[in-house]
C-alpha cells in the first residue's frame, strides 16, 4: 500500500481517501439519482443501456454490481438474469444502497438482489463467483486501482466479463475546452443547488482529470489478469467503457463450490 495516493488534486493518506469517498457519497445518497441525471443531461440513461448490452447477460447468471450505490445496473442486471439468477450488490456507503433497496423495490426484484456493505478492494467474496461483474463510475475512487482490478479479477468465474463505465475527458478540443468550463464552474454550483454540498462535486470534476487515460486503464486490466481487454469511448469520451474477460482454464468451469460471501453485514 503507497503511503499516499490522488484524491483529487491533493495527496492524502490511504485511509484519508477511503472516508473521504464514503463521506461524499452518504452526505448526497438522498438526492443521487437527481444529480446524476440532471448534470449529464441524460446521458448516463444512454450510457448505462450501452454497457448492459454490451455486457450480454443471461437467465440465472450471478452478478456482481461492485460500487453499485443506488443500484441502477443492479435494477438492470436483475430484470437480465431472472428470477434464476442472483445480483449482488458491494458498496461502502449504507446510505446509498438504502436508496438503492428502495429503487429494486419499486421495480419488483428486490427478491433478486443482495446488498452488501464492503470495500471493493478487499472483497470477501469467495474466489471465481460471478459470471459478470459490472462498475458504474467506481474505479475512479479506488484507493489503489491495481488492486481493485485484482479483486475483481479474483472474484469472476472463468470466462467471465467484466465490464467498468467511467468518466473521461472529451477526445474533441472544444468539447473538452466547454466541459473544462462546466465541470470546475457549473457543476460543483448545480451540485450543491440539488444536493447541498459541492464538495462531492469538486472531488468528481478533479478525479477525472487525474485518474489514468483509456489507453492506461486498458493495460493496467491486462497487467492484472483480464484477457480481451477493450475500451469505448461514449459521447465524445465524456465516459469510458472498459471490459475484459477471466480466460477459461482448460477443462469445463462448474458452479463455485463456495457459496459467494459469508458473514457479511447486509444493509437494512
């Protein structure tokens, strides 16, 4: 573990990123959902509906939505795998996966979908238990993104996918000049204006600019175990999608002789 690493602009001591991050996303879990499709004119709907085809889950596939928060790809990725499938949501911040229960409840899977309280870096789970694992804009807070590429390579079955959405910065010189302008002028102002609190926004608009490009990220997944690395850039690059696979080992896998998580607090 580095002594420090990026939160932003500064750098700060591991565990200081770690409550930092959780303190941003309990301080606006409450009015998330509104943020997130205000201030990207709703581009994350679009961008969201492009990972899960891309993602091409099946009837009783078992997934994980790692970071999932509010739980929009769990909703999602629940309605995909039926009522023989299994959607685990892993997220550090309660307050988040209790909107996120609220949101599997209105859309009637809640049945199908666990919630667990935990930190995607050091997962519990047992080894090879997911056929698909999913991030929605999580990888960017990762304390060291190394090692939370290799958990999730750890966690995924053989010949299993795992796919990440991120932010990015626009390929296009203007584009990128106007959201310079909107992400450290306007979004941090329309972020409190709906959540109460900039700071959140602040730390987003400053994540991005330092977390590693495309092209990086897609090495760094093969340096760490994923096979068939790629990356799509959506909407001038304004995000990202990356995906891998876990290679198959020679012989036919079989369901995990493990159960996928022991002993972990459930969010209420």
């Amino acid at each position: 573990m580095p002594e420090e690493v990026s939160y932003g602009f500064k750098k700060v001591h591991p565990s200081e990123k770690r409550r930092l991050v959780l303190g941003h996303f309990e301080a606006i879990a409450r009015r998330y959902d509104l943020a997130d499709a205000l201030l990207s004119f709703g581009l994350h709907f679009l961008w969201r509906r492009r990972a899960m085809r891309r993602l091409r889950l099946h009837i009783g596939d078992r997934v994980l939505d790692l970071c999932g928060g509010t739980g929009d790809f769990a909703v999602a990725a629940a309605k995909a795998v039926g009522s023989a499938g299994m959607v685990v949501v892993c997220d550090i911040s309660r307050a988040m996966m209790g909107a996120g229960r609220r949101k599997a409840a209105r859309a009637g899977v809640s049945d199908r979908i666990v919630w667990i309280q935990g930190d995607a870096e050091r997962m519990g789970f047992a080894r090879d238990s997911f056929d698909a694992v999913i991030v929605g804009y999580g990888i960017r807070n990762f304390v060291v993104l190394e090692q939370g590429l290799r958990e999730m390579h750890r966690v995924l079955a053989p010949g299993g996918t795992c796919m990440a959405m991120e932010f990015s910065i626009p390929s296009t010189p203007w584009v990128r000049r106007l959201y310079q302008f909107y992400s450290f002028r306007i979004l941090p102002w329309a972020g409190a204006l709906i959540t109460g609190t900039a700071a959140p926004f602040h730390y987003l608009s400053e994540s991005i600019r330092v977390f590693p490009a495309p092209e990086q990220v897609q090495n760094l997944m093969t340096a760490n175990g994923f096979a068939n690395t790629s990356f799509e850039r959506l909407s001038n690059g304004l995000a990202v999608l990356y995906s891998g696979k876990k290679r198959s080992p020679n012989i036919p896998s079989s369901t995990p002789s493990q159960p996928p998580f022991r002993n972990f607090p459930v969010s209420p």
